[in-house]
C-alpha cells in the first residue's frame, strides 16, 4: 500500500487512461501525484477521485506541446511537492491518415504531443534535478536522489498502416529514451520507454465498437492474451520506478499480451 511513500509522481496525459490508472496507482501506493493535461474536465475528475481514496493530487490544465505551460506547470509541481521523483509522459492523441492523404497539421499535432512533449517536460525536469545535484555534489552516482522517466511508446513504433506519424513519433521515443540513458544517468536519473499493444482506453474512440465489433474481434484474435487493460500498463510503469528496478537504465519494455508479430 505505501511502496511510494513520500516520493513525488508528475503523469501528463493523467486526465485519461493508462496515465489516469498510473497516476490512480501512484497515489494507493502512497505517492504525492501531479496530472498535467489539457483536458480540464477530467483532470478535476480525477484530481476528486484521487482526493477522495484519501491520496494527494494536483491537477494542472498544461497542453504538453507549450513550452510556456510545461515550464509554468513543473515550477508548480516543484514548488508544491518540493521535488519529482517519478516523471510518466502518458500525453497521447491519435490522428491517423493514409500516407497520401495525411496532412501537415495532423502530422504536427501528433509528433508535438508525443515528441516534442516529451522534450519539453523532459526538460523541464531534468533542469532542475541537474540543478539540484550540482548545488548537493556526491562522490558516487547512486547517492544522488534516484529519478525515474517513463515515456509511453507503443509497438506502433515498429509500423502500423494508417500511423505514419504516430509510428514516427513513438519511434522517436525510443532514441530519445536510449540518449536520455546515457546523457543522464550520471545524475542518477533512469530513463525508459515501454511498448505497449492495444489496450482498451477512451484514445481509441470507437474503434472497438465500430462495425458491429469487427475491430474488437480482430484485435482479440492477434493478440494471444486479449486486448490489455490499462492496469496491465501501469503495473509495469510502477515496477519500473520501482526499488526492484532500481539496476535499470535505457530499456524498452514491451507490454503485448503475448503478440510478438507487427500490429
Ligand atoms: N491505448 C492504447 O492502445 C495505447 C497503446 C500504446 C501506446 N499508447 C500510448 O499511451 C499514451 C496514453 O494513451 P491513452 O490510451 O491513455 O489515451 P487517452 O486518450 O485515454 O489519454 C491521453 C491523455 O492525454 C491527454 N493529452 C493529449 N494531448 C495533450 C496535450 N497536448 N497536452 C496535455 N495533455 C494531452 C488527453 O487529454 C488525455 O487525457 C499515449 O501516448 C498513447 O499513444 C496507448
């Protein structure tokens, strides 16, 4: 119940899904949680949620694409909770097209959010845990605050028709995940990314129910272990902030019910 005890968890895209569920699972297990997300309404949902199972929480209305706003939104965080041990990019939208048919703005909303959201509140925080350890020098890495990223890739990563620019973003991921390994761990902080299938969250619209359920019978036959949950996803993510995971560095973590083929 208090694995995360007095540690400090930013999840963007913590309004929905598999950063809702993170960010629900940090705080059960004792963590503070902060929800950066656009998405005003659910945000308070699940900022009053939390609340109300008797966790932490501070939800901030940030579009992760901003600069402006991931800066405003980490001095908030840092300022409340003093710190961030954990930092989840879980901000994700979809916006598909065939490769002839897709246009600047889709490509540009996707590869910003992912990507360049990712940049953006990477840095924001990285900023600041340098900052910290240069002003509180050590002798050894390990006795520096031990820092935590997950980025939410996805096995889109290794191509998906219609997913031109979600595939190039969550590619992207994995490079910076491998960059931010190398350049940070020297402050202590470890980087990953994980892959996850499909699992079953508000991202997919109408996918799975569209077609008299085509898409759902399509995906539960490709996918050995059925289509995930979103608890499937932060089990993982709260394992590789966890103690136990504390000898890891620049991995990319499939989560895929068993599918080892292309999507
Ligand atoms: N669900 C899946 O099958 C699946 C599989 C692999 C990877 N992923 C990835 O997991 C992550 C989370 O997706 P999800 O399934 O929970 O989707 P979701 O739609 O349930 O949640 C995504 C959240 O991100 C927020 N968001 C989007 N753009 C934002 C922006 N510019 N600034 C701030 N917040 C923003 C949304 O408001 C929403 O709350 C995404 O990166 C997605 O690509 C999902």
């Amino acid at each position: 119940m208090n694995r995360f005890k007095g540690k400090v968890a930013l999840v963007t895209g913590g309004a929905s899904g598999l950063g809702e569920r993170t960010a629900k699972d940090f705080a059960q297990e004792g963590a503070r949680v902060a929800l950066l997300d656009f998405d005003k309404a659910n945000g308070l949902r699940v900022e009053t949620e939390i609340k109300n199972a008797g966790g932490e929480v501070i939800f901030i209305e940030c579009d992760v694409r901003e600069s402006s706003d991931v800066e405003k939104s980490t001095q908030i965080v840092f300022e409340k909770y003093r710190t961030v041990d954990f930092l989840i990019h879980s901000a994700g939208i979809l916006q598909d097209g065939m490769i002839h048919k897709l246009s600047e703005e889709r490509w540009d909303n996707v590869i910003n959010t992912h990507l360049k959201g990712f940049f953006l509140i990477l840095q924001a925080c990285t900023k600041r845990w340098i900052s910290y350890c240069q002003q509180n020098p050590k002798d050894t890495i390990a006795e520096y605050p031990d820092r935590r990223v997950i980025t939410i890739s996805s096995q889109a990563a290794e191509g998906n028709i219609g997913q031109l620019n979600y595939s190039a973003a969550k590619a992207g991921m994995l490079g910076m995940v491998k960059t931010s390994g190398l350049e940070l761990i020297k402050y202590n902080i470890k980087t990953h990314a994980i892959m996850p299938t499909l699992i079953e969250t508000p991202i997919l619209g109408e996918l799975l129910s569209k077609e008299d359920g085509k898409w759902r019978k399509y995906y539960s036959g490709r996918i050995p272990l059925g289509i995930g949950k979103s608890e499937y996803v932060s089990r993982v993510i709260l394992f590789l902030c966890s103690e136990e995971a504390w000898f890891m560095n620049g991995e990319i973590v499939g989560i895929n019910g068993g599918r080892l083929d292309k999507i």
